[in-house]
C-alpha cells in the first residue's frame, strides 16, 4: 500500500504598503496606534477608500489611544499553528475609544469567564516590532505595559506574509497502480474501450468520451519513445530557483503510446543536437532509489524515478507522424 | 419579460455530485464527469449543444496551480470551446454565463463548481480571503468570524441562541427528504441546545459540514429553453454585491449587499413561495432572510440548505440549482436564490426564478 500524498505550499508573498498602510505600519513599528478619519469618522486600522461609498481617501491619519471597549467576542480553545497564540485566546471586535468601527483582533486573557461585551481593554505593544498588524494584541484594561514609543526608523514600505499550507490525500486508484508500475520498473498506461487510445499516465477515464475506464484497461508500454516536442529553458533567479543553467523539457511519446509524457528532465543530453524525432532509452535509477516524492493526483515528475534518457542510436521517428500531438 | 437584460434566459437543468466527508477514490474530474452526464441526460443534449462553459473552483483547495483547467477533461472540450472561469462559487459563474447570454450570438452555457476541501486544512484555507494586511496574519479561521458575527446578532437583541437551534433543527430535518444531504437529522431543539460550543457562542449545530462535491447547471435561452425543458425556470432578476473587505467596518448583523442585490432582482415584486439561502453557519439565515425581507409564509431551504452540505465553491450554486427545482417540478412559480462569497456573508448574489 503506497502512502497518502502530502503536499506543502507555500507561498512567501511581499506587499507594498502604499500611503495610507505605510505610515499605519510604520507606526506600529514605532509603537504608535494610527486611524484614519473620513468626514469625522474615524476607521482604525485605517481604510484606504470610504467603506461607505467607496471613494478613494486621501491621508488623514489621526492617532488612537490605547484604550476601547468589547463590541463583540468569541473564544478559540484550539488554536492552529498560526494563531497569536498557542493557548486558548479570544477574537474580538474591539472599538477603540473615538473610533468609527470596530478593529478586529486577538484579546489575551486567562479564561473565557473573563470575557464579556462592553469590557474595557487595552493595546498591549510587543518588545519586538517589525511593522505589522501582530506587532500588538489587546489586554484587559489597567493589566498592560505602558507603551514605549521609538521613532526614527525607515518607513515600513514593505510586508512579507509567509503563507503555508498542507495537503494530504491517498493516491486515486489508477494512480496507485501507474505508481506502483513505476516503482516496479514498468510504464502503466490505459487503453479507452471507446477510442482504443492508450493515454500514460491512465486518467482514469477516457479524455474524449467520458468514460470510465477501470483496471481493465491497463497495459504495460515501452520505455523507450521518440521526442514529440521540447523547449530549452533559461532559468531566471526567482525565491526558490534552484536551475541555474539552460536545460531541456521534453515531451515523448513512449512506443504504444497515444499521449507523450510531458514536461521531461532529458538533461545531460547536448541542447544543440536535441531534436524532435530523436529516439531515447530510459534509463532507471535501480530498484529500491525510486522515490514517487512528485506523483501526486494531479501531476507527475519521473526526476525520482528514471535517472535519465539515453539516445537509442535508432533512425528518427518521422515528425509527420505526431502532427496529432500538440504537446 | 425579465426584469433584468432583454434576453430571458432560464435554468433547464441541475445535477450535484454526492456530498461527502471525504472523497476518497475520485480527483476533481471523476466527481465532476457523472455531474455532467446527469446535467446533460436530464435533458437530452450533449456537450455539444452548449456553446460556453463558465466555473467556479479555488486553487486553494487542492493546492495545485490551475486545476479549473484539468477539470475541463471532465468536459472533454474538442473541438475547443469558448470556456471561462471564476476564483468564486460556481453561483458566479452562472452569472457571468447568464452575462453571456445576453449577447445573443449562442443559446446555452454550463456552468459548473466544484472543490475537496478534504485535503486541507479549511480553517487555515479559508483564512487568506481575509485583507492580507491586516487581518489574514492574525489567521482568524471562519468558525471564529461567524462566532463574532453571532455573537453580534445576539448583543443586538436580533437572535437568541435558540433561533441559531431551530434553524440548524429544521434545516436538518428537512435534509432528512434530500437524497444528496450530508448531514440530516430529527432532533429537537432542547436537544440541540444541549450541546457544548466549538467556538463560543456556536455550537457544534450551528456550523456547516465540510464537505467534498461538485454541481452543473444548464442555462438556455429564449425558445431553447422550451425546446429542452417542459418547465424552464426563467431567471428573472439576478444581481450580486459586496461590502467592504475590512470586516470590522461592516455592521455584521446585517447584510446591506444581500438587501441591494434583492432590490435590483426585484425578489419583492411578488410572491416569494420557497428561498433557498446560503447561509453556512445558522445565524447567517437569520441575517440573509431579514435582509431579503422575506416573510414568515415563505419555505426557507427545502433541502436543507449548507448546513446540510456545504461544498465549498459550488454550495451556492447548489441553492439556484435547488430553487430551479421547485420551478421545473411545478411544486413552486415564483422562487428566490441566494449565494454568498467571503468571511461573514461579505458578498451576495440573489436571483428570482419564476415559471411561466
């Protein structure tokens, strides 16, 4: 039994702040409280259109006290890896004093008992302050640090959120068996009782008529094939990059096959003689080194599973014969 | 005539995927290809008869770049096909076909959403809708923004926890008579009320399922409609809008985006025999029908609403499905669904279905 497939996405995401955010950051950074005030209104954290007619604000920005009152609250007894907190805590709409609306944030305190609408809290500063909306939570109020306000640093411009999330799921039955084949040294693809195409790897179904096609339908195919298509890609230096030199993705189109395997690591081989038609040999890491780290449901990478593709020394396939393949 | 557009355009079919915990042996595409067999066989057409396909889907949910675009196997788009999509519930998607269709220059669209959201974690998923400077750091999860926006309705004097109850009780009970619920059961209210909180002031009652699924709809137009439906359910009115993305400047009792989009679809020029609202935690019902400004003889969610199953992406295109087919059953003329996107019923979309 293959395990399920996990999957971490992350995304590091950068944001400019803009002139109404900036100088809200900035301050938080500094240890100060900003709102911004529309015709007497006043909004904390600051908006940066009416919320009521959508017109664009310019910056009026006032600065808050450190004191508000509970408009409304709940109380978290589980908090995930990414709340304020990693004890139970409470969300709280609290409406500062002079304020519009209320802000949105977490209140600390010991027990839910302590918790009611229209308590009296108050914003507790961080030691360490970086510009951001975590850079403080609410307290009851009298039971905070007096705050200590440090200006003359560069503005805040920038913020970085790390997003981060997990994925689990078992491999789909006809994915479980073309992972299995892999592992096994063999190419599983699946034939349509419909068109007779064999598609690798098998979807499950037929990619025209819809219909199912079960395990009935599995066939073993070469693990050699010709080139239908390829491009050479120049690596540009984004976070995570780790290809530093062009190289090849290639799509072949396995002997028995109907749809080529895409996206293909064929590095190794000269991009100068790289050529649609060219025939390849693949080459397997040996049994036991086979790593299904990048099938999943939904793509496949064969980097863990074939070491490499090797010309065969075979005659080209003649490019005319895969005018059906786009890719 | 419909209110809205010079083209009267009508719902002529709906099918739904099984709602389920977690879809163990099928991918997007195999929940989505019985969907679509069922959508088209009901009546009698093919793909070939539709002439653009909308969805509505997140990458979020599985957790892969572009997945609205694998999906479309389940389609089997050749020869290619005029082909859309929205980061939204599949309710959007049929707006934005029923937009289509305006043109004039094709008769029919599917429209279609689908998600698992099994293979994540929904509270950290549902959290980056959130303003991402200030709200989405703290990572409030949507059992915490409902239970605010609860707790709101309770301060006001505009529910009780009571009211929270007998909505989950009566949306369960009448699950009990949809095939394709989730969750249905016959419990009292004392009973309901018994239980502890999740997140205080909900209860375990008050909160949706997660559940994975998938549902089509088919929209024709003018004499299409008849040809293919003996009952088309004519779409009216239909409208969406949203409020501000900065939760707490909201007053979060009310639903000023549902009350507008009601106005412009005109749910009040008549009659409203059966709503069918999407409200995934139970308080929200209370909110959206007050906002609708429906009153107490209407029959509010017959199938027992997102608290009986709540598909993310396509949870709302499920209650047009579900009011359409009150219409193409003959059980109801005049009928009002309801969609909602984004924390704590941030945007809304609603739409009057009438018979001929």
């Amino acid at each position: 039994m293959l395990p399920d497939v996990e999957t971490l996405l992350e995304y590091p995401y950068t944001r400019t702040t803009g002139p109404v955010l900036g100088p809200f950051f900035t301050a938080l950074r500094d240890g100060r409280l900003l709102g911004i005030r529309i015709d007497g209104r006043v909004y904390c954290p600051p908006v940066e259109y009416d919320p009521e007619t959508g017109t664009s604000l310019e910056p009026d920005l006032v600065e808050m006290g450190s004191d508000g009152t509970v408009k409304s609250w709940t109380w978290v007894t589980q908090p995930t890896s990414q709340h304020p907190f990693d004890h139970p805590f409470a969300f709280a709409l609290v409406l500062l004093d002079g304020a519009y609306r209320p802000i949105v944030h977490a209140l600390e305190v010991a027990s839910p008992d302590e918790l009611s609408t229209g308590m009296r809290v108050s914003v507790q500063f961080h030691e360490d302050r970086r510009g951001a909306i975590t850079d403080f939570h609410f307290v009851p109020a009298g039971t905070g640090t007096a705050r200590q306000v440090v200006t003359g640093g560069e503005p805040v411009t920038v913020i970085e959120q790390l997003i981060s999330l997990r994925y689990r799921e078992p491999l789909q039955p006809h994915r479980r068996r073309f992972a299995q084949g892999l592992l096994d040294g063999r190419f599983i693809g699946q034939r349509s009782p419909i068109s007779g195409k064999v598609s690798i790897p098998g979807r499950g179904y037929d990619l025209l008529e819809r219909v199912e096609v079960g395990e009935e339908g599995d066939l073993v195919l070469a693990d050699r094939g010709s080139v239908t298509a390829f491009t050479v890609i120049t690596p540009i230096q984004y976070y995570g990059q780790k290809e530093t030199e062009p190289y090849i993705r290639a799509s072949i189109l396995l002997d028995g096959g109907d749809t080529p395997l895409t996206g293909v690591d064929v590095r190794g081989l000269p991009i100068d003689e790289f050529r649609i038609g060219l025939r390849l040999q693949a080459v397997w890491w040996p049994a036991g080194q086979r790593d299904l780290g990048e099938i999943d449901n939904r793509s496949v990478s064969l980097d863990g599973i074939i070491e490499r593709w090797n010309p065969t020394g075979e005659p080209d396939a003649d490019p005319d014969s895969f005018e059906e393949f786009a890719l | 005539m419909p209110r809205q557009g010079h083209r009267p355009v009508a719902v002529v079919s709906f099918a739904q995927a099984d709602n389920v915990r977690r879809e163990l042996r099928r991918n997007e595409v195999e929940t989505l290809m019985p969907v679509f067999a069922e959508v088209f066989s009901n009546i009698g057409i093919t793909k070939d008869d539709v002439g653009f396909i909308c969805s509505g889907s997140t990458d979020y949910l599985a957790g892969g770049p572009f997945s609205f675009v694998s999906a479309l196997d389940a389609i089997g788009v050749w020869p290619p096909r005029t082909e859309s999509h929205v980061e939204m519930d599949g309710a959007w998607a049929l707006y934005e076909a029923w937009v289509r269709l305006q043109e004039g220059d094709i008769d029919a669209a599917l429209v279609y959403g689908f998600g698992k959201s099994s293979m994540s974690d929904l509270s950290k998923v549902l959290a980056l809708q959130l303003d991402p400077y200030v709200l989405a750091p703290l990572w409030p999860d949507p059992v915490s923004v409902a239970a605010l926006q609860a707790r709101s309705l309770l301060d006001a004097g505009k529910a009780t926890e009571r009211d929270f109850a007998e909505v989950a009780a009566r949306s369960r009970k009448a699950a009990l008579s949809n095939p394709k619920a989730q969750v249905a059961y016959d419990r009292n209210v004392a009973e309901l009320m018994g239980e502890d909180y999740v997140v205080s002031p909900l209860r375990t009652h008050t909160l949706p399922p997660i559940t994975d699924g998938a549902a089509a709809i088919v929209l024709a137009a003018g004499d299409k409609a008849f040809e293919w439906a003996e009952r088309p359910a004519w779409i009216t009115g239909i409208d969406h809008r949203v409020e501000t993305h900065s939760l707490g400047a909201r007053d979060l009792t009310a639903s000023a985006s549902t009350t507008k989009a009601a106005e412009v679809a005109g749910v009040n020029d008549g009659t409203v025999e059966v709503a069918e609202l999407h409200a995934p935690f139970a308080p929200q019902e209370l909110i959206v029908a007050a906002a609708l400004g429906l009153g107490d003889d209407v029959l509010v969610n017959p199938s027992g609403g997102a608290l009986a199953a709540n598909p993310i992406m396509s949870a709302g295109l499920i209650r047009i499905g579900e009011a359409a087919s009150r219409i193409m059953d003959g059980s109801a003329g005049r009928v009002v669904a309801h969609a909602t996107s984004g924390p704590a019923l941030q945007q809304n979309l609603v739409a009057v279905l009438e018979g001929v």
